[in-house]
C-alpha cells in the first residue's frame, strides 16, 4: 500500500505539495535533545516563553511523521533517521504559533477536500472511505480526527508560506544571467540561443521563483526559529 503513495501525479493533485516543497528545508535543520529533567516533567519543553505539552508536541512530531510517509511512501524506512523528525515537530509547532498571531485559519471545507484529492484515498479517481480508513490504521497508524487536524495544520502552513513569498518575483536580467549559467556548462564563450530561451524562458521562470521563495522562506524559518527562545 505504501507503493501508492508515490503516485507520479501526487504532485499535481494536492494542493498541500506546496507545505510538502518546503519540507526540504527542515530536514537539516533541528534541534538537540530535551534535558532529562525536560523528558521527566509533563512539559516537552517551550517556545515563546510558554510551555509546550508532551501532548501538543507528540502530536506536532506524529504530524512531521506522516508528511514524511506522504513523501517518501515506501522509502520512508530507509530514509526516517535521516529526517530529523523531532526538529521538524518543533519546528511545526513553531510555524504554527507564528500562524495564529498572523490569524491564518483554515475550513472544514478546505480540510476535506484536501483529503479527497490524495491519490491514495482514491478508487478510480473518486475518494473511497474504505481506502482511507485503511490507510489510515495500517499505513499512517493515526486515528481519522488526528489526521484530520492535522491537514488542517498543514493547509495553515502552506498559507503562511504562501503569505511570506507571495511577492517574490524576477527581473528579465536575472532571469536571463540564471539561465545562461544554468545551460553554459562551464563555458566562458556561452551564448544563449535566442529562439530557445523564449520558448523555455516561463517554465524557467517559474523553477526560478520557486526557488527564491524557498530561500525566502528558508531564512523566514530560521529567523522565525532564533526568535522563539526553544528550551
């Protein structure tokens, strides 16, 4: 079943890809282990100054799980400790508080048409209860209310990203230096053929504000990270 979750077209049928395209840029950043007082009291640990639940943060770190298994699907095993997934749930629960001061939300409506868009919960090409109950005991192992809230955290999310970089743009020059150094292979005498650039030129433009965007948001992230005073 986790085969199904690799669907080439995951892509282009969930709106979510784009919290799922960030993903990246948690997976080589984190956070060290609690202190065994920390692991000893009811409390994970805090941010913002305000105490984080064991609860709240079991919950963020189940929720990096599965954006992890929608990712990776039948990968996940042999890429799991190499994703940080604890860093990722305090990093979450972190994107998240910076969301509700911004009064970013997210409606039922949203939540479950998201859902019913994943590939995976689909029998030809239609949302299927059965498949999603059963994917969700013996693949994700997460109770439907819990998956629920958290795509609902995940739409919230990708709001926030898309709140951040909605002005990201590029110029015609930098558009045209990034393209040339993409296709001069080294090259100092590299000319850009004319006919070809303008026929590549949008699908380029499009790579190369995606990419912007994720710096952007990358060191949004990190800022937003040394603000929150994590203990």
């Amino acid at each position: 079943m986790l085969k199904l979750l690799r669907n080439k077209k995951l892509a282009k049928k969930i709106w979510i890809a784009l919290a799922i395209m960030v993903l990246p840029a948690f997976l080589l950043w984190g956070f060290g282990s609690v202190s065994k007082d920390q692991k000893r009291s009811a409390y994970a640990g805090e941010i913002f100054g305000k105490k984080v639940s064991e609860i709240d943060y079991n919950n963020s770190l189940e929720a990096a799980k599965n954006l992890a298994v929608i990712r990776y699907g039948e990968k996940f095993s042999e890429v799991e400790k190499q994703l940080n997934l604890r860093g990722q749930a305090w990093q979450r629960l972190i994107l998240l508080h910076e969301a509700k001061m911004r009064k970013i939300n997210a409606s039922d409506r949203e939540v479950i048409e998201l859902i019913e868009s994943y590939p995976f919960f689909q029998y030809k090409d239609a949302f299927d209860n059965r498949i999603y109950k059963d994917m969700l005991q013996y693949i994700f192992k997460t109770q439907p209310r819990a998956f629920e809230e958290q795509t609902r955290q995940n739409i919230i999310i990708a709001k926030l990203y898309d709140q951040v970089t909605k002005d990201v743009t590029v110029t015609d020059v930098e558009l045209k230096l990034a393209y040339a150094k993409a296709h001069d292979q080294g090259k100092k005498d590299y000319r850009i053929d004319e006919k070809k650039y303008q026929t590549e030129k949008n699908n380029f433009n499009l790579v190369l504000i995606g990419q912007k965007k994720e710096e952007l948001f990358d060191k949004f992230t990190t800022d937003l990270v040394n603000k929150s005073r994590i203990k």
